[in-house]
C-alpha cells in the first residue's frame, strides 16, 4: 500500500502541470487582426501651411464696434473741471423793473399789478427779469402794431365819410348842423366833444339828423363856440381830431 501511494506521488512530481494548475500565469493570447469596420481611422494628413485669408471688404465686412459711437460722450469728467456757476437768486420785486422800449411806446407804463401777480409763476418757472422783459416788449410791440393797423382802417373809414360829407352839404348845411349839435349837446361838454373829434361827427346817419334838428329846432343858426372853433360835421377839424389822437 505505501508502495502504491510512493510511486503515484513520483508519478505526480515528474509530470508537466497543466497551464493555470501550479499558480503561473497562463500565456496570453495574441489579439486579433482587426477588421475593416473595427480598423482605427487613419490620422488626418497634415494640412500643409497657407497664406492667411484677407480681410472682407464690403459687405462681407463685419460691423464695427465703434461705428455710430461718438467718442467722448461718456468720458469721465476731468479731474480739474470747476464746477458750475449757480445761478443768481430770483427776487420777485426785480420783475417790476421791466419796462416797455421807447421805441414801441414812449408814453407806455408796465402794469406793476399785472407784473405784481405773474412774478411768482415766473419766478418758480425760472425766467429771469431780463427774459421777462423781452417777453413784455414782445407783446407790447404785437399789441402796438395791431392797434395801429385797426386805427389805420378807421382812419381811412372816417376820412371816406368826411369826403363825402364835403360833397353833400353846403356851408349852410354845416352851420345849421352844428347849430343842432349845440342845441342837442351842451357846448364844451363831453358829448360835444366826442361828436366833434370822433366818426360821429362825420356819420351820414348822424348828420342828416343834425341837419333837420338844426333847421326846426334851434332859433340861431349860427355854431357856437365850439362849432365854429371845432365842428367836426364833414369839417377838417374833426377829421383832424380823430387825426391827432392816432398820432
């Protein structure tokens, strides 16, 4: 028996382990030739060296950055700039000052009142008593020109009564016509004096209604005073009544 087991022992010692069964590491097997599809790409050839491209011109160009930007605008303010000047404090009794040019009026007054109850508006608005001024002086030179146009018309209206006044009636006319205004309107008063230095003095209306009342009223035909001095019944002096007063 122990002779058996001896000689199988021996027979075990003398013969070639299997791979794997005595702890060495079996040998590896050779990885297989890949295929067409499983073959790697071959490295992309290297792209030999080129000029590079030109600019684009035209309107390949791309848009510049700066274009449209004004240079400056949001540069930071100089480290040595003075500060501005504030403006001088507004007082509401300087806007009373203003005054109207002499030549647009010579004998015009600013309305104090009136300059009294805009100077605070102008003064939170911040107009100036010099910007006032000219805002008066603009108003007063619309005013004047128109006021002289309107007198311009009635002037001409006045005088085209008065001519045809001169026609119609003769001396005799007038005399009892401005006897009939001094028998109607006292002599020196303030209506006598408004007919004699306005268009009344020179209306058609008027005068025919002066006429009758001087032939059937009035025993003394002859104009008073102020008639005779100053009648304005297609005489000059009211023509150059209304005259002066446009002067």
């Amino acid at each position: 028996m122990n002779r058996l087991l001896m000689k199988l022992a021996g027979d075990m010692r003398l013969r070639d382990p299997e791979p794997g069964t005595d702890g060495a590491p079996p040998a590896s097997t050779p990885a297989p030739t890949p295929t067409g599809e499983e073959k790697p790409a071959d490295p992309a050839p290297a792209t030999p060296a080129t000029d590079p491209a030109p600019a684009p011109t035209g309107d390949d160009a791309p848009a510049d950055p700066l274009d449209g930007v004004t240079l400056g605008e949001n540069k930071p303010a100089e480290p040595n700039a003075q500060p501005a000047t504030p403006a001088p404090e507004i007082n509401e009794e300087d806007y009373g000052k203003v005054a109207i040019d002499t030549d647009i009026a010579s004998d015009v007054e600013v309305d104090q009142g009136a300059m009294k109850a805009v100077a605070p508006i102008l003064k939170e608005a911040g107009v100036t008593p010099e910007t006032a001024g000219k805002l008066v002086n603009a108003l007063a030179r619309y005013q004047v020109e128109q006021f002289k146009a309107r007198n311009a018309e009635r002037f001409a209206d006045n005088k085209r009564m008065h001519d045809a006044a001169v026609q119609k009636y003769s001396k005799m006319d007038f005399a009892q016509i401005n006897a009939g205004i001094d028998a109607a309107f006292k002599p020196g008063g303030v209506m006598n004096y408004v007919i004699r230095h306005s268009e009344i003095g020179n209306d058609p209306e008027f005068l025919a209604l002066m006429l009758w009342y001087g032939q059937h009223k009035p025993t003394n035909t002859q104009p008073a005073g102020g008639g005779g001095g100053g009648g304005t019944t297609g005489q000059a002096a009211g023509f150059n009544g209304i005259a002066k007063a446009w002067d």
